[in-house]
C-alpha cells in the first residue's frame, strides 16, 4: 500500500472518529441519553486479522480504542462510547463488490441486523451501557432475539461468512 492510500484510510477511520466525536461533544452533552456509536470491531490480536491489510486493521482497531478512551473520557458527563461489529458478512456494495458477488451476498446477513443492534444500544442507559465493544449477534441476543433468519440475505442462517476479526469459534 502506497503512503497516500495509507494516509487516507487512518484519515477517514481513526482521526475521522476521533474529529467528528470531538465535534458533537457538545451537543451530546445537552441530550438526554448520549451515545457514541463506532462501527468496528472488538480487538482480536490473532496475527491472521494483519497479514494482507495491516493498514485496514490498525484504522479499525485505531476506531476501537478510541471508543474505549471516550467511554472513559466522557463518563462525567454521562456520554456512552460503545463499539459494534457484526459477527457476519453483512449484505452491502462492499460484499457484493469486493468481496464476492453473489456468492458473497448469499452468505451474509442484512443490513438491519446492524440497524437493530445499534438501536437496541441507544435505547440503554448511557450511564452505564459504555465501554464495550458488541457483537450485533450478541446485542440482539440479550434483547431476547435469538432467531437471526430474518435477517439472512438468503432466507437461511446456514452457511454464513464470518466477517473479519470474528475468529471462527464465536460464530
């Protein structure tokens, strides 16, 4: 990876989610239940998750501690900082376009597993519902839904892709 393409994926995943949290800090503050959310994984040092994009991982995992430090660092004030990944592919132009067509997308699950499992969390109280890095499956799970065919691209939970940094035995 040349310096430039590396220097643009730590600009749009870490400083990205250190500067637009720091910006809605604020506004955070003043609102009744405040949470940050960042789309990335927990921290998984199995070597296997740097061969091929050492880059990539570093600005996921960079997103990941910075979700742990704003939990701490704006506990005071009330304000969650939590992170969460999917245990799955999950079914979007990424998948279908760089990971494997069709055969990629009949492996994953919708979008709104995310979608759900994010909700869930911004229902919790921001007081104490921080400092975590979530798996979707897992958040659904203490929700009480513990059937995630709905949410199959294909109509079936069989045969799912395990995303990255998920290590197979917690699928």
């Amino acid at each position: 990876m040349d310096m430039k393409r590396y220097d643009l994926i730590q600009s749009i995943n870490t400083r990205g989610t250190f500067v637009v949290s720091r910006a809605c800090l604020p506004h955070l503050i003043q609102s009744g239940n405040p949470h940050i959310l960042t789309l990335s994984p927990p921290i998984n040092l199995n070597p296997d998750w740097f061969k091929g994009h050492g880059a990539y991982t570093v600005s996921k995992y960079g997103m990941s501690l910075l979700a742990l430090a704003f939990a701490g660092e704006f506990a005071e004030q009330g304000v969650a900082s939590n992170a969460l990944w999917p245990k799955t592919l999950v079914a979007t132009a990424a998948v279908q376009n760089l990971l494997g067509g069709d055969a990629a997308m009949a492996k994953s699950r919708r979008p709104e597993v995310y979608a759900d499992a994010a909700y869930a969390i911004f229902c919790r109280d921001s007081r104490t519902c921080t400092g975590n890095t979530y798996l979707c499956e897992d958040v659904l799970a203490e929700e009480g839904i513990t059937d995630l065919t709905p949410y199959s691209y294909a109509g079936a939970d069989a045969d799912l892709g395990r995303d990255l940094y998920v290590d197979s035995e917690t699928l």
